[in-house]
C-alpha cells in the first residue's frame, strides 16, 4: 500500500496534474479570499468564502482522482497492481491517500489567508477552525466519489466530469429536497446533501454526527470502489 | 509447482477458456502455445490472478491463487502482452516501486543491479520509459517480472514486435532464467517454444489440444517432412527421378533461384526420411546436390494438423487430446 501511495504522490508532480491542482486551488481560492474578507472589509463574511470554496472543490478535486484508476485501466498497468501481492483495499487506499496528502498539503498552503485575517481584524477564530474542519472532510469526501468514478470508466475526462456532476448535485440537491412532497424522498435526498450536514460547522457546533457523515460518505465510495475493481475480475 | 485443473471463463455467451487442465513441475519451462484469441491471455491472467475464473483452479507451489492470493502472488513474475509500465518513471524508479510493490526483501542495490545487467538495462536506468524502444520496454517489463526472484515466471508473448536480434537475446535469456525458475512462456511463434521450451501445451477455442514433451509433438506433427533442395542438372530429368524415388510424395521444381542451380521442393511420405536415398540418387546421377533444406513447420501446420487429428478422434481413439 505504501509503495503505491508513494508512487501516486510522486506520479502527482512528475505529470502537470499535481502543480495544476495546487496553482489553481491557491489562485482561485486566494481571490475568492481577498473578495469575501478584505475587500469586503469585514471577517463576518466568511461563511460566504467558505460557500464558495465548496462549489470550487466540486470542480478542482476531481482533477486530482481522474486519472487514478481510469489511466491505469487504459495503459493496461493495473494488471502489475493486481497480480501483486497486495489487497484491492491496499491499492485503493493508497491512492486515496496519496489523493488526501495533496489536497491536504494545499489546503494547509492556503490557510496562510487566515493569518492575514488576523492580522488586519478580529475575526471569529472558532468559527474559521469548525468551517475549516468542515470543508476538509468535505473534501476528503469529494476525493473518495471521485475515485469511485474514475474506477468506472477508462477516460480521465469521463471520470473528472461525472465527479463535477455528481458533487454539484450533491451540494445542489437540498434545494430540490425542500420542494419535494413526498417525506420519504425528501429524507433521502436530505442524506445526499452535503450541504445540509455542513450547517453545524458553520454554526460553530462540533456536530460529531456531521462529522460521521462525511467520513462514511467517504468510507461507502471507497468501499464501492473496491468493489468495482474485484467485480471486473469476475466478468 | 504449477497446478491447474479444469479452469473455465466465459465472457456472456462466448467460452474463452472451457476446461483447461495441465501442471508444470518444477524447473520445467512450458510453451503455451496458440493461436491469437484462443484463450491464451485469459489463462494466464487467471493463473496470476488478474481475472477470476468461472470455475475450476489454479494452484501455485500448493497455494491457491483465490484462496491465499497474496502468497500465491508473491511467488509469480507475470510479464502481461502490453508490459505494465509507467511511462512517466525513470527505468530505476520503476523498478524502485515495483520491488516496494512486491515487498522484496533481497538488498535493493544489488538486487536490481543484478536483474538488470541480466536484462542489458543498466545502461538506460535514469532514462525515462516512455523515451525507451519497444525492445527496451519488453526488457523493462522483463525485469520488473524477476524482481524479488519469484519461483515461477510467466511471460505472455515476451517477444513479440521485436526484432529477430532482440528475439533472440530474449529467448536466451528465457533459457538461461529456465535454469532457476518454473516458467510458462506463451507464444504463437512455433521456432520460439522450439528453442526454448521442454513441453508444449497447444490451446484452440479455449480448450486443450495437445500437451506434450516439445520433440515428441514436433515429430509426431512433422510426419511427413518437406525439404528444399538445390541441384545441378537437368529439370525434366532431375523432377522424374526425383518422383520415382522411393518415399517421395510429390516433387515439383522452383525454379531456378541462382546461377546454376534449380531448386526443388520435395515432400516426403509420413514418416520416412528421405534424406539419404537422396544423396544416393543425386550422387549415382552425378548431379551436384549443393543444398538441402528442411522447411519449417510453422504453427499453422502444427495446429491443422493437431486440429485435423481432433476430428478423426472423435470417431476413434482418444490418443492426442489430454493430459499426459
């Protein structure tokens, strides 16, 4: 697991993927910063900042799981990883993991904005850490759909597309949820939003079911993706 | 060392693999032979455990590759048709990650060293895959299958797109691994199983045809033998002749393919070397015999006549097809 872990990680900066990613998650995310707090000239604003660094996660974070398991379907080098002595959940957590490091690196990049914060105001430091936590584990989710979706398909565009498709609708799906009838459906899409179980943090509440939440979105999406690769053994 | 029994695949309707059986002892290297889309691949990546079969098993060294995958794998090498590389890694980065992979335990410097000056890589270990030749790719992907000196070896067409020196090199270095290791090597090319391989197992339609030591199925195949010869004479009078010696099936002439010489091509009746009655006319005559040729069997041959001999065992005895 490690091996391939390591492999993934340095395959991020020796193809433009892993520089791609970082340069347009700290431009995109240092602008929307400087627009929502200091150009608006008050800290209140956060929230808003952190609203739209969920849409911006939709789009940038399957950048970074495309290629993971639709490349080696395509070059044909799943066959080294499979006839390896190594489990299914080991090769899918590698990769995983190695997705998480980069995301993760740059997330920690980008909270140099927020001392800037304090330098200029008195923002609310709790609220910043919840929304941080918040959108982190968001995006750990992101990261786990969009391996799932890659595991699906042989074409990068196809896996990076579907995973902008399904994590847009799964920040967008609380406001069809209210205008469904139905209280069964509107349960369910209700457990698909996202954006329902990320109130608590921006409420500064440390909501540990939330937190759940966003951990076994992740866990089901690795799990099925494990489940996919075996599955194409067998047919 | 390798056991397989009754191993099945189908995809939907179609039978890649229906019922195949053999074993490999150990230090042996077998030729899996066939012809493109008899279900060569899909054996192996069954026996590797790549793909899952339907039903039936593939045992190596005793473990059973669906039972206890992850020791079974580690005694495999298995060199895929497309060679598993990354493309965006240096020679030695690749083999880096493969050792990691393989959680190798021989000292690492010296483990790859060795496996590659086996395989003639040393030279383009900081060189990145993708700049590599089809040659230094297939050697690339040779070398990745020795690392942590598996017990068995299983290479699926190692030489094909090369070119007839690579071939070569690469058949010899099949050979001399065959000294340590168990090794299948598939193939469609009949002169590779020849060089290399001390038994045969010959698939079509995903089933087994022939498994045999390598002589006895190149000369129970090559009854009837068909030689070129090139000879100083007369035509008309060296064909007539030739036709009425002993053994001769049919005799016809090439024409003339150097300055003094005609060539002919002679097939002789199953199981009769006419080699020598031959000489003996030729020289009796006073007709230079100045080369003389056997032609070689190819694959094609081979499997129309193993096919041929299926369907006359159908009606009859059931010598060919089997396990030995």
């Amino acid at each position: 697991m490690f091996a391939i872990y390591m492999r993934e990680l340095k395959s991020y900066f020796l193809t433009p993927i892993g520089y791609t990613f970082c340069g347009m998650f700290l431009v995109v995310s240092g602008f929307v910063f400087a627009q929502s707090t200091l150009m608006a000239q008050s800290t209140s604003s956060i929230g808003e900042y952190f609203r739209w660094m969920m849409c911006i996660f939709a789009i940038l974070l399957p950048l970074l799981t495309m290629k993971l398991f639709s490349e080696e379907r395509k070059s044909r080098t799943e066959q080294i990883l499979l006839t390896s002595p190594v489990s299914i959940t080991g090769i899918v957590f590698g990769k995983y993991l190695a997705a998480l490091t980069v995301f993760a690196a740059t997330f920690v990049a980008n909270s140099f904005n927020f001392v800037l914060l304090f330098k200029y105001g008195t923002p609310n430091a709790s609220s910043i850490l919840m929304n941080i936590l918040g959108i982190f584990l968001l995006g750990a989710a992101f990261l786990a759909i969009g391996l799932l979706l890659s595991s699906i398909t042989e074409n990068q565009l196809i896996a990076a597309i579907s995973a902008m498709v399904v994590n847009a609708a799964m920040l967008l799906v609380s406001l069809i949820a209210g205008n469904v009838e139905s209280t069964f459906w509107r349960t369910v899409l209700k457990w698909f939003s996202v954006m329902d179980r990320f109130v608590p943090f921006t409420n500064q509440m440390l909501d540990v079911s939330a937190i759940i939440y966003y951990i076994s979105l992740a866990a089901v999406a690795l799990f099925l993706t494990t489940r996919v690769i075996e599955k194409r053994r067998w047919s | 060392m390798i056991e397989i029994k009754d191993l099945r695949k189908s995809y939907g309707n179609k039978h890649a693999v229906n019922g195949i059986s053999f074993e490999v002892k150990e230090g042996e290297i077998l030729g899996f032979l066939g012809p493109n889309g008899a279900g060569k691949s899909t054996t192996l990546n069954m026996i590797t455990g790549y793909l899952s079969a339907d039903s039936g098993s593939a045992k190596i060294d005793g473990t059973d590759i669906l039972v206890d995958p992850i020791k079974a794998k580690k005694d495999i090498g298995f060199l895929p048709e497309i060679p598993p590389l990354y493309t965006e890694m240096t020679v030695l980065e690749y083999l880096n990650f493969v050792y990691d992979l393989k959680g190798c335990r021989l000292p690492r410097k010296q483990h790859l060293k060795e496996i590659c000056e086996v395989v003639k890589i040393w030279d383009v270990g900081n060189r990145l895959i993708k700049n590599l030749s089809k040659g230094y790719r297939q050697r690339v992907g040779i070398a990745q299958a020795l690392i942590g000196n598996p017990k068995v070896l299983i290479f699926d067409e190692p030489t094909i797109g090369l070119d007839p020196r690579q071939i070569i090199e690469i058949r010899n270095l099949i050979k001399m691994l065959g000294r340590e290791h168990t090794i299948i090597l598939s193939t469609h090319i009949l002169p590779e199983v020849q060089a290399v391989c001390d038994r045969i197992v010959v698939i079509n339609k995903g089933e087994i045809v022939a498994n045999e030591k390598t002589e006895d199925l190149i000369n129970a195949v090559d009854g009837s033998r068909k030689l070129v010869a090139k000879i100083v004479g007369p035509e008309d009078e060296v064909l007539k002749a030739l036709r009425s010696l002993g053994g001769v099936k049919t005799a016809d002439s090439l024409g003339k393919r150097d300055t003094d010489s005609i060539s002919y091509m002679i097939e002789s009746q199953d199981r009769v070397d006419i080699r020598k009655p031959l000489f003996s006319l030729l020289a009796g005559k006073g007709w230079p015999l100045i080369g003389l040729e056997g032609m070689e069997l190819n694959l094609e041959d081979i499997f129309m006549r193993l096919v041929g001999k299926e369907g006359k065992e159908k009606d009859g005895k059931k010598a060919r097809k089997g396990v030995k």
